[in-house]
C-alpha cells in the first residue's frame, strides 16, 4: 500500500513529463499499479485509516505521483451523502477529454495535490462539463459526461498525466478572480 513517502513531490521531473500510453492486456505490474492507487483513495478517505497511515487523502491520484510515468490515474469522488454510491470510482486509464464546455467550473476552496506541500490558495478554472473516454483495467473502453466535481477531478488527474500541476491554473496576479459565468463548486 502507497504511504505519504512513496508520493513524489513537486521539482521531480516525473511530474513535469508527458506520460507514456499503457498497453492491454495489463502486465500483472500495471495491475498492481492500479489497485495500489485506488486502494490509497479508499484508505485515505476512512479517516481512522487515514490517521493511523498518516496520510493526506485525496480523491484521485496519478501514476506519475507513485514515480510511474504511465496514463493511468484512480479517481475515487464520494457522493455528499456517505451512504450514496461514489459520483465517480474508476481507475482511467489512456484517458482523452474527447469535449468540454465553454462554460468554466472552479472548486471554491481551490485545489490541493499530494505532489505539492504548499497550499497554494486561488481558483483553479476548469471546464465544468467533460465528456471523457478511457479505458478500465480489463481493456474496455468507457466514454462518459461528467459535471461539476467529478469532472474537476477527472481534470485534476488528467492533468497530472501532460506534466501540469494544479497552481499552473491559477491567476498569478488575481488568484481569487475566475472567468465570468465560472460554475463556482462547492
Ligand atoms: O492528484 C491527486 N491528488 O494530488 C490527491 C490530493 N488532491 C485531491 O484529492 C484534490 C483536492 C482538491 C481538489 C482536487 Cl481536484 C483534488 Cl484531485
Ligand atoms: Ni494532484
């Protein structure tokens, strides 16, 4: 199980590199990877657990933040109501924004990542609706419309996949000013 010490940390190269494209059938080491990664989300988002591993949880999290320079990400994005089905639990993998709306979306409380210790306060602009296909861990291919926080996140990783850091997004000079008619996510 992937602890706070196996995450890579901004001003590693991995984060910064375009990540390479994953062949099926998955190697028994790419299935590894991917039950790793969600297993980290699922940890991480029992608070018990969390404490007891010392983690930061998170609701996704990229191959390359594992030192792994593959287009593989687990997203794990909990219902509001505990007691509700996750808005969104896959590992994508080859994932591709295949359309997006004009229209932008930014999480309130801005973004954190695991790769970078600092907190780095502003809104991070997104589309607020993606339409995405990927590919899950036994090679079938998904294409799915995602709104608002799932699709944020799916962003989020993806992201991760081109080298992109989340405060890459941020207005250097107005870091709290967001496009107008931005969908404002809480
Ligand atoms: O890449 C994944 N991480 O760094 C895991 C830690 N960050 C989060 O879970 C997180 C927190 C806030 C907003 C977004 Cl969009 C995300 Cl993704
Ligand atoms: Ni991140």
């Amino acid at each position: 199980m992937y602890l706070m010490k196996d995450i890579t940390r901004d001003g590693n190269p991995v984060l910064r590199k375009r990540a390479a494209k994953v062949s099926f059938p998955l190697s028994d080491e790419d299935q590894k990877l991917a039950k790793d990664m969600m297993k980290y989300l699922e940890v991480s988002q029992d608070p018990e657990l969390c404490k007891k591993y010392k983690l930061r949880a998170g609701v996704g999290l990229a191959a390359p933040q594992v030192g792994v320079s593959k287009q593989m990400a687990a997203v794990l994005v909990p219902a509001p109501d505990e007691d509700e089905k996750p808005l969104f639990k896959d590992v994508i993998i080859n994932p591709v924004i295949v359309s997006e709306s004009v229209q932008y979306g930014a999480l309130t409380e801005g973004e954190g990542c695991l790769s970078v210790d600092k907190d780095v306060p502003g809104y991070v602009p997104r589309h607020d609706r993606i339409t995405l296909r990927y590919q899950d861990v036994n090679g079938e291919t998904h294409k799915v419309r995602l709104k608002h926080y799932p699709a944020i996140v799916c962003q989020h990783e993806i992201d991760h996949l081109h080298g992109v850091l989340f405060y890459d997004h941020i207005n250097k000079d107005q870091p709290f000013e967001a496009p107008a008619d931005t969908v404002m996510i809480s």
